[in-house]
C-alpha cells in the first residue's frame, strides 16, 4: 500500500474527540512521558508559572513517567537533572508505568527525546483514549509513525505532533509582503545534530523540515539528498513544481533561518531564534492546550506524515544516491 492510499484509507474521520476535562473552565492536568529533554522544563514553566511572561493558562502539569533511554547519551545525562526539577520546583508527581499516569490526567505529552521509543509510549496513552501531543519527532521512522496514526485511528483518538519552529512568527511577515507575491519555493537551513538510531534529518533535521512545509504545504513527490563535508542538502520537488531546500548544517547546534521566493520578488527570513524559543514554546502550547479541547490537530495527519515521508524519502536518496518518490514508501 502506498504512502497516500494508506493516509486515506486510516485518517478520514478518525480524530473527532470532545474535551476530557471535567468541564470547559477547569484546568486541563497534563501528564509527560519521557522525562530526559529541556522541552519538559521550559513546557512545564509555562504552563505551571502564572507569573511566566508567556504563560498559556488554563492547565497544569501534575503528573511524570521519567522514561529515558540507556543506550542515549542525551537522555542519560539530562533525565535526572530535569526530572528533579519537575518534583522538586513544580510537584509533579512521578509514576511507574503509563497506564497509572493515564488515569490521573486528561492530556498527555509524549516528550520523550528519542524518537525510537515514541510508538511504544503511545500505545498505553491511546489505549486510555486520551489526547496526545507527540513531541518531534513523531517516531524515528516512516513506519512507526504510520503505526501510531494507525492504532490512533482505530481508537478515534486525536494525535498532534509538530516543532516549535513552525510558529515562529518572521515567516508569516516574510510571506505576507505583496513585493514577493505567490510563494513558488523556499530555501531553509537548519542546525541538525545527528543521533545514532535516528537516520539523518530524524532527530534534530526535522526542525527545518517542519519550517520548510510551514511555508511550501504538502504536496511533495520527490527528494534528491546531496551529501557534503558538515552538511546535507536536501532538494524536493512539489507536483506543482515548486522546489524546497533543506540545508541540514551538522556542526549547528540551534538555529534556522530562510529564504522564500516568490512570483516578484524574494526576501529572507532572519534567523533569531536565540530569542524566540519562549515564545515559539507558547505558540506551540496554546495550539496544544486548544488541540485537548477540540480533538483536533492544528497540523493535519496527512501533512505530518508526509513530513516524516520527506524525511524518510531523504535518507532513501541519501543511500542510493538517486531521485526517490515519496509514494514508493511502503
């Protein structure tokens, strides 16, 4: 079955779910899994801190599965230091399995910083049909992550997975500008530390894959990956024939920037992200707290696979060297 008929087949009507909070004013309790990124921090602050300069209000982190992965240096020497803080700053009370930290909250954020354990972890939480927000990247495969929206759709239960970076907000300014008229393609480039198990852009790569279908949408067939010395280059191509870039630059630890072309002219959008992480935070978490609500994802499924597709698709190129399309993935 290919990637579209396999979208088609498993999404349509699958994720209408109404708040499972007690009532609409009372406190959303959310509970993370994965205790082992500075996500759960920063999110946790957030959303707990009424005093935060971008506190999103109406919930509250109660309730940690600490997770980690051993053979992860970046889960094993981060997990305790953040899990500490969660009891000791917030309170969160910590449990031993899931399925227990499932029957205490109403939301569920999978945070956890490997990828490879993310389908696991979500099939407790979609067994307790709870809302869940998947942390990117949503799995450190294609497959895994047709798997979650699989079991997701079976259960009716609503799945939203998506990067801080896609709410940053110069690109709407860049994309508005009438000087640039209709967007035909974009540039993007991206810090994209690389981690054992996550083939290519999989672990840090997808920041700049999400920013690149912010601007471009779905809609791409085909991706040709080039290697370099630092650095990928990877250039896909929409049916419409739009071309998107990624520059995957690997010696970057954060950061990302772009440019868009349009139909009269072209403008570039400024990299400041060493001071947009809070907010870009909040805009996620809004997204997030209103996504429990509603059970629906502000991302649709189909464009979140297709991005785990391109990526996917990239590290196929990458291993044969030639063009490869996006509906040869099984």
């Amino acid at each position: 079955m290919n990637r579209r008929s396999f979208m088609k087949g498993t999404l349509q009507g699958a994720f209408c779910l109404a708040s499972t909070a007690s009532a609409q004013n009372d406190p959303i309790k959310v509970g993370m899994i994965g205790l082992d990124t500075s996500h759960v921090t920063a999110f946790t602050e957030i959303l707990n801190d009424p005093n935060h300069p971008n506190h999103v209000p109406g919930t509250r982190v109660v309730a940690g599965y600490k997770g980690g992965s051993p053979d992860m240096e970046r889960s094993t020497s981060r997990i305790e230091r953040f899990t500490g803080e969660l009891e000791q700053k917030w309170q969160v009370r910590l449990f031993d399995s899931i399925p227990e930290l499932c029957r205490q909250v109403d939301l569920v954020l999978l945070t956890s910083v490997d990828g490879r354990v993310h389908l696991e972890q979500a099939r407790p939480v979609i067994a307790a049909r709870l809302p869940l927000f998947v942390d990117k990247p949503l799995a450190a495969s294609y497959r895994d992550a047709k798997e979650i929206y699989r079991l997701a759709g079976e259960s009716s239960v609503p799945v939203f997975s998506a990067s801080s970076v896609r709410y940053y907000a110069d690109v709407d300014a860049v994309a508005e500008q009438e000087r640039i008229g209709e967007i035909r393609g974009a540039d993007v480039w991206t810090g994209a530390l690389v981690e054992p198990g996550h083939p290519g852009l999989f672990f840090y790569g997808i920041h700049g894959v999400e920013f690149l279908y912010r601007i471009l949408g779905t809609g791409c067939e085909e991706v040709q990956h080039y290697a370099g010395s630092d650095q990928d280059v990877v250039v896909g191509r929409w049916t419409d024939g739009r071309l998107g870039t990624l520059r995957a630059l690997k010696s970057y630890g954060r950061g990302f920037g772009a440019a868009l072309f349009g139909s009269r002219g072209a403008a570039p959008v400024p990299d400041r992200t060493g001071n947009y992480y809070p907010s870009m935070y909040a805009e996620l978490l809004k997204r997030i707290v209103e996504f429990s609500r509603t059970g629906k994802s502000p991302v649709a499924p189909e464009e979140t696979l297709e991005i785990m597709a391109f990526m996917q698709a990239a590290h196929e190129s990458q291993r044969s060297g030639k063009p490869f399309r996006l509906s040869d993935l099984a």
